[in-house]
C-alpha cells in the first residue's frame, strides 16, 4: 500500500468534466448535523483526494454511483429542500470539486430558490482560487458556495474546538456576507459536533454528521453496521 505524504494531499488539479450528468449517493431534504441551521445535504460519488481516516471513504470511487441529469435532480432537491423548511443545501462527498459543474448547476438552482449554499472541498481556497481562474467551473462553484470547509482532512491533526470539520489544517470560509457572523462566532467561541442516526422500519441504518471513527464504532456497536452506502460495492480505481 502507497502512504500519500499529508503535503501532497488535495494538491492534483482536479480533472474538468462534463456537468450534464452528477455521480451522487444519497440526499436528505433536511438535517441539523451537517452545517448552520436545517439544511439539505448532498453526498456526491467520487473523490480523487482520499484522505487516509476519511469518514466516507465508500464514497471515493466512482462506481456504485446513480447518475442522473444534472437538471433534473437540481428541481428536485430544491423542490425537496424547500417542501422540508431547509435554509438551504450542504454539498459533501466524495469531493465536490471533482464534479465542479454539475455541482455549479445544483448550486446555482438553491441560489436562484433563495436559499444558500455550503461546500466541503478536501482542495484548499488558496488552490481553488488558483485553478478558478482559466477553470470556469471550479469558479462557478466558488461563486455560488457561501460557506466553505476546504482543506483535507488530517487524522492526527483533531480538531475538537470547532463543528463540521474534522482536522486542524481545515478552515471555515465566509465567501459571502451569508454566514459572515456564524464563522467569527466560531473562531471566537467554538462548537459542538453533531451526529444524526435514522433507523429504518427494515433495520437499515444510515448515519450522517461528525464523530471519529473510535466513537461511531462504540455508538453503532450494538446497533448493526452502516447502510449509508451505495447499493453497488465501490471499488477504488
């Protein structure tokens, strides 16, 4: 097995592809555990990051994915979002960088719906910044992201003082006036974590939120094993 030196991770340029179609795993209307308020999050199929200790590493490789138009699912998880009371939409992975236009689209349609939008890249601000400037896609999305948690994500740097993130290195980025005042309360006062479990009728468990992986072992011990997975098994390319 190649170890990937912490320096280099989220340092590849991320491939341009087309955004007609998103590679996704799953959608929930509403949640209280994956950024400010109620929201909608977006887990996406796909990362070329792969941090080691990554809480969703079932979500690196692109197989096991549904793909769908791009459009299409934007109505729907507006239509969804709204119908639930969301203020608007977090976009997790996978990473969603690596599928900057069709996550632009999906971005932009939550805007257009009044609603507001937050990113998780493993890709600092510094590099998108950088790339965003003859990549109209990374910039696209940028644009359209008012919360940002960039950076990759390093086990042995924890991060217990503030929510979201999982290390350290990581940063939470006002881009606009949006969540200006959250993110300086943050720095100033930090925060808590949270972790949300849905038990379905037929036994399935699906987990979202932030815990290390000591803690949501202990948590799910006597419960059975995670189900928030694609139904094909992903395999790394």
């Amino acid at each position: 097995m190649t170890l990937i030196s912490p320096l280099l991770l989220g340092t590849v340029r991320p491939v341009e592809r087309p955004g007609a179609e998103l590679r996704w795993s799953r959608f929930l209307p509403a949640t209280s555990a994956e950024g400010p308020g109620l929201r909608a999050a977006l887990w996406v199929q796909g990362c070329n990051v792969r941090c080691p200790g990554c809480f969703n590493p079932h979500l690196w490789a692109e197989r096991g994915a549904a793909v769908d138009e791009t459009t299409v699912l934007a109505t729907r998880f507006v239509t969804d979002a709204v119908a639930a009371g969301a203020q608007g939409i977090t976009l997790l992975g996978g990473e969603p960088f690596d599928q900057a236009a069709a996550l632009a689209t999906i971005a932009e349609a939550f805007r257009d719906a009044g609603l507001t939008v937050m990113t998780f890249s493993g890709y600092t601000l510094d590099l998108l910044t950088e790339w965003a400037g003859d990549r109209a896609d990374i910039a696209r999305l940028l644009a359209a992201t008012d919360l940002l948690i960039d950076g990759p994500y390093l086990q042995d740097a924890p991060d217990s003082i503030r929510p979201w993130l999982g290390s350290t290195n990581q940063g939470i980025r006002a881009l606009t006036p949006a969540y200006a005042d959250e993110v300086a309360r943050i720095e100033r006062e930090g925060g808590r974590d949270r972790l949300e479990i849905r038990i379905h009728r037929d036994g399935r468990i699906d987990v979202n939120g932030w815990a290390d992986t000591s803690a949501l072992e202990n948590l799910l011990h006597d419960l059975g094993p995670r189900q928030d997975r694609p139904r094909t098994k992903a395999t790394a390319s």
